[in-house]
C-alpha cells in the first residue's frame, strides 16, 4: 500500500514538471522589442507625467501587453486618447494588443503610458526603467530616455 502511494506521488510530481515544461515552451520572450522609448520631464510641481515608445511583434501569434511597473512611480498605466463630443479625452486601458507582425505606437495625442504619483523631478538626459509584463510573450524592461517638453536649444554645447 505505502508502495502505491508512493508511486502515485512520484506520478503527480512528473506530471507537474511536464505542465511546467508545456507552459515554457509556449512563452516566446523574444516576441517583442521596443524602440524610441522616452519619457518626457514634467513641469515643476506636477508629479504626472507620460512615456512614449514602438512596440514590434516579430513572432506570428498576438501579444497582449498587460501590465506595468517602474521605480519611479506606484501607479503605472496604459492610456489612450480619444475623441469625445469634440474633446479630448484620456481613457486608462487594461491591456494593449500587439497583433503578430505589427509595431503599435505610443505617441502624443494616441497611446501612451501614463506615471502618477512621480516623486522625484526628473533630469533630461537621465534613463527610466520601465517594466511590462505581456500574456503569453514573456516580460520585458525598457530603458526610457527622459527628455524635456522643450527641446533644448545646443547654442552653449561646444
Ligand atoms: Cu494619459
């Protein structure tokens, strides 16, 4: 008897590394690459800010970017504009789809990933890390350039 539970045991234990394996297998964490990431510096006294960048699925099935975090920041979302009763208009997202061999584009005035809550000013020039989390194509971290809302004139550089 103690010998059949035992091999039960041993049965269930095999069994959970081979679903392991299967979900592993299923993960494509090279899917994605980023490109142009940025975040812009915010205006003195305000602590919100937005992050912009190109999202390219290279694989052939869909990936689904569904959440994200940064040091900087506790609260971390995707957002998009749109037009309502001819205003503008800023709409959290729960997820964003990048379907198979497309580029989905964060950028003023459409897509972008809003930071609340930002503590600290933020120096242009300086990096941003990002995190994204996505359903079945793995997670990555993004490097964010932090640039100012005005570009800097490069009369004093050199
Ligand atoms: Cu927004």
């Amino acid at each position: 008897m103690r010998l059949v539970v035992f091999a039960l045991i041993v049965a269930a234990i095999q069994l959970t590394f081979i679903e392991i394996g299967q979900a592993s297998e299923q993960l494509r964490p090279k899917a994605l690459s980023f490109g142009d990431g940025y975040l812009r510096t915010m205006p003195p006294g305000q602590k919100v800010t937005a992050a912009f960048m190109s999202v390219t699925n290279r694989s052939d099935e869909d990936c689904r970017l569904v959440s994200l975090s940064s040091p900087l920041s506790d609260r971390v979302e995707f957002h998009q504009h749109q037009h309502v009763d001819g205003m503008m208009q800023m709409r959290p997202m729960k997820s964003v789809l990048v379907t198979a061999g497309n580029t989905v584009i964060f950028k003023p005035g459409a897509f972008h990933v809003m930071f609340f809550n930002v503590g600290d000013p933020l120096m242009a020039g300086q990096k941003a890390q990002l995190k994204l989390r996505t359903d079945q194509c793995g997670d990555y971290s993004v490097e964010l350039e932090i640039r100012g809302l005005v570009k800097p004139k490069t009369m004093d550089h050199h």
